[in-house]
C-alpha cells in the first residue's frame, strides 16, 4: 500500500498549491504509517517461522522475539559509501538498517555489490546472505512495434520525428544528467550530431537545478533536449522502444534497473561501468566510467551513425534481460527461506 501512495505524491509533485501540498502531506503520512511496521506481535507472528521486512529495520516486538527467523532485503549502502549525496535522516536509517544484520539473523539482496556492502558494514555471516535480483515487468516493459502508437507517444511528449536518445531516472545529482546533457550538447554544437535529440524521463524535473544551469551553457543545443517529466507506466514500453540507444551515466547503484527495462524494450545501452551496473548489462551494452566525457561522446556517435551496431546491441540486449524475471527472484527467495530453516539458531 505504501508504495501506491507514494506514486500519487510523485504525480501530483508539481501542483504547489495549498490544498495539493496538504494532500501529499497526508498520503505520506499514511504511507510512512503502512510500512513502519508492528510495535507488537501479532496472533499470526506468533505461529510464522519467518518474518522478512521488505524495507523498514525490525520493529521492537519482532526483535524480540527468537522464534522468528528474521529477513531484511537490502537493496544498497548508498547514504554510507556516498554521503555528499545523501541527508542526515537517510544516515539513521542506514544505522537502523545494519543493526538488524547480526549474525543470527539473514539478508537478501538484490546485486553482487550490495552482497560485498553487507559483508563490509554489517556483521551477518556470508552464508546467511542470499542474492536475488531484481526483474522488469514482461507487461509493462517489452518492444512496441505499433506505429500509431509509437508516433502518438511522440506527439504527447513533444519528441520530433528524428531519432532520439533516452534517459530515464529520477533527477537526483547522483544519477549523472548535467555530464549527460554536457557529452550531448557538445556534439550537437561541433555539429556532429545534428539529427538526434535527448530525451529525458523521471519526476521532479526541477529537483536538479545543475540541469538548467547546464542547458543554460549551449543554447544551441538546449532545443534538442526534451524534459519529459514522469511518465505512467502505461507509456514507458514507447517511449523505450522509440529510442536509438539509452544512456545511463548514474555514479552508483544498487542495481540499476532502468537499464534492464530499456534492455527488455530491445534497445542498446550506453551505462556506467560502476558499482551493480555490470552485473546487469554485461556484455550486453557499452559501459563507461560515468565521468569520461569523451568517451560518452565517442560512444554516442558510434550508435548514431552505425545501425548495424545499434542491430546487434538490440539483438544482445533482449537475450540478456531473459536473465532476470520476477519467477527466478520468487524462486530464490524460496531457495533462502529453506536455507534457513535448516541452519542452527545463533
């Protein structure tokens, strides 16, 4: 239910009126409310043998209580290992977090990386951790051949009829768009790049002031790039499959899934070479470091100019994202449910 709410705040982020500002308010309330977890055991805890927190630290009651066998998915160590980018309060959390990581105690997570941050900051054994990563949704995220659809996308987000490069997070500092928009805007400007544009999709666009100060610096770019905003789900397979390439210059992830889903849609990936972005793509893509701005331009021009090239990506990009899916995540997580049922209580 939390999650639910928290995607109608973010719809509704942009109306800053009083009323609009007060309903956020209560939603995230309630939200806050629904996944804070349970001061006291419940009469169904008290038969469970397992109890697995999705996201919040074990509340008191269930700390207490040594009958359960305890599981926390942790999906990343950003606030500790990158705290420039982070507040005081996702600080805390993380302390809350790893108090819950002893060694009587277990752990999924969602990439290698994080498996490698658990073992570094916590005091969970390794054998206790267990990897299940993530998947993109088949109904959600697939390739859209449909014309009439694809171009009506297009008119709904303003994106010309020429080719376009996408990227999709949320406008947070870390995930990399002022060093994108500057790799691009370079090309456009030297003119050799002068018939594709950026576009780029997630909430809060005005979260990063850094974008318009960038855009601000090559005016004769700034017109190629499109700031979409948030896009619902329905529209995401189009959007994705419209696209020559996706660009991903995050500087960290837990696991990166927007690769993945661009992956799924069929299109080739340009990514950070960082922290769980390997993982993902592979081979499968181009990866970077998130910084080398001539790389990112090199890379860039390679796809635009090489439709052969951006074939055989979109070829190694579908067989690649057939690695991962939501039945092999649910799988494994079984797997670590009976793994620990048959380990000694600490």
């Amino acid at each position: 239910m939390g999650f639910k709410l928290g995607s109608r705040v973010h719809r509704s982020i942009e109306n800053r009126s009083l009323p609009a500002r007060a309903y956020r308010w209560l939603l995230a309330e309630t939200a806050r409310a629904c996944i804070a977890g349970e001061s006291v055991l419940t009469s169904d805890m008290l038969d469970a043998d397992i109890f697995h927190s999705l996201h919040q630290p074990f509340p008191p009651a269930v700390r207490q209580a040594n009958h359960l066998r305890k599981f926390m998915t942790v999906y990343d160590f950003n606030p500790l290992k990158y705290p420039e980018f982070f507040g005081g309060s996702d600080s805390q959390y993380m302390d809350n977090l790893i108090a819950c990581l002893t060694p009587d105690n277990f752990a999924f997570c969602i990439s290698e990386t994080v498996r490698d941050d658990i073992l570094k900051f916590s005091t969970i054994p390794p054998e206790r951790i267990f990897l299940t990563p993530l998947a993109a949704d088949e109904n959600i995220f697939y390739p859209e051949t449909n014309a009439p659809i694809l171009a009506a996308i297009r008119s709904q987000y303003h994106i010309p009829e020429e080719n376009y490069f996408l990227s999709l997070s949320a406008h947070a500092p870390h995930k990399n768009f002022p060093h994108l928009i500057h790799c691009f805007s370079t090309l456009v400007e030297t003119g050799e790049l002068n018939d594709t544009n950026l576009v780029l999709v997630g909430p809060n666009p005005n979260r990063n002031p850094e974008v318009r100060e960038t855009l601000a610096k090559y005016p004769k770019a700034a017109a190629r790039v499109i700031i979409a905003g948030r896009v619902p789900d329905e529209h995401l397979a189009a959007i994705y499959s419209g696209a020559s390439a996706f660009l991903f210059p995050s500087l960290f992830e837990g696991f990166g899934i927007p690769p993945l889903e661009a992956m799924q849609c069929g299109i080739p990936v340009i990514a950070s070479n960082t922290t769980s972005m390997p993982e993902v793509i592979g081979d499968a893509g181009i990866l970077l470091p998130p910084t080398d701005a001539d790389g990112w331009r090199q890379a860039m021009l390679r796809l635009a100019r090489q439709p052969a090239l951006r074939a055989a990506f979109s070829e190694k990009s579908r067989q690649r994202a057939k690695l991962f899916s939501w039945h092999r995540f649910i799988q494994q997580t079984l797997d670590g449910y009976r793994a620990s049922l048959q380990m000694p209580r600490s």
